[in-house]
C-alpha cells in the first residue's frame, strides 16, 4: 500500500519598502561642518505581518551622529540599529530622524559621504539603500574604451568631472600619459 498524494502550500511573505530622504543646507553638496538629516520610512506592502525587522544606519567616516536618544540605539564606532517587532500589511512606520555632522577638517580628496540603511526581518533578506552625497569640490573620473584594450587598438580616455562649488567655474585638468 502507498500513498502518493501531495500538496502544493505557497509561502507568503512580507515586501517592504525601504525608502530614505535626505536634506542638507546646500541640497548637495555638503562642506565641512555642515548637517545632514536623514529620515526612513519602511512599509510593509505585502500581504502578511512581517516580524522582527531589524533596521541598521551605517555612516560615513567622516560623520558623526548627534544621537540623541529615540529609537536609535549605537552599534560599533559608525552605525546604529533599531528594532521593530511587527509591521501589518499596509502598515508603514517612519523612524526618528539621523542627523549627521560632517567632520570640520576632511580629508583633500574626500568626494563623497556615504550613508546606508539596511532593513533585515524573520521573514525576509537583507535590503539596503545608500546615499552617497557629494562633497564641496571638483569631482572627476578617468575612464577609457575599448575596454579590455588590445595591441594594435586606439585607446580613447575620456575625463568627465562635476564642479560642486560656484566658485569652480573653469577648472585646469591634466593628465600625463
């Protein structure tokens, strides 16, 4: 005697949405001593209640937090965590604001500062977000075609670059091959 019935039970998840704003004095860019707020909202828009999610900040070196209490709890030297036990379908939660100091002496070629959230939960893997910022500056970036160059090919280099100050206005660039 055997018995061969089966049954098919699909697994229904949460989906969140992860969103993060930012704001700034400049809209960027950012200089030194400036502040950054950064705010995330997380909505569940599946159909289940998702449980446990864990939301972590991670911050750029050259930040530093203005942590003052909330929901935000420290982790490490650069980041922080927070913890939401349920999130009905539906649902959404916007956490307490990060507010970020940018340090007063960066470093000369610092170009970015990076931010990224990351949202974990029972249910589900790791999303994550990430905020680059520029900083006050002249960005630049060096790329070549073909890519990969072989014997014999033209080799074509191609320099594009951001003036993130007004008073950048014709910048000299070289480079020596």
């Amino acid at each position: 005697i055997s018995d061969s019935d089966s049954e098919e039970t699909p697994i229904v998840l949460p989906i969140y949405q992860l969103v993060k704003t930012r704001s700034t004095p400049s809209n960027p860019p950012v200089d030194a001593n400036d502040t950054i707020v950064y705010v995330i909202y997380i909505t569940n828009t599946g159909s289940v209640t998702g449980t446990n999610l864990v939301v972590t900040d991670v911050w750029d070196l050259n930040t530093t937090s203005q942590l003052a209490g909330g929901t935000w709890a420290l982790q490490g030297t650069y980041g922080v965590y927070t913890t939401i036990a349920s999130l009905p379908p539906g649902a959404g939660v916007q956490l307490d604001p990060l507010t970020m100091n940018v340090t007063p002496t960066l470093p000369a070629n610092a170009q970015l500062i990076r931010n990224v959230a990351q949202l974990t939960s029972r249910e589900t893997t790791q999303q994550q977000t990430i905020f680059d910022t520029p900083v006050v500056g002249l960005y630049m970036q060096k790329s070549h075609t073909p890519d990969p160059v072989y014997p014999g090919e033209t080799l074509t280099y191609t320099i594009d670059y951001v003036a993130y100050s007004p008073a950048i206005v014709a910048p000299i660039l070289t480079d020596t091959l």
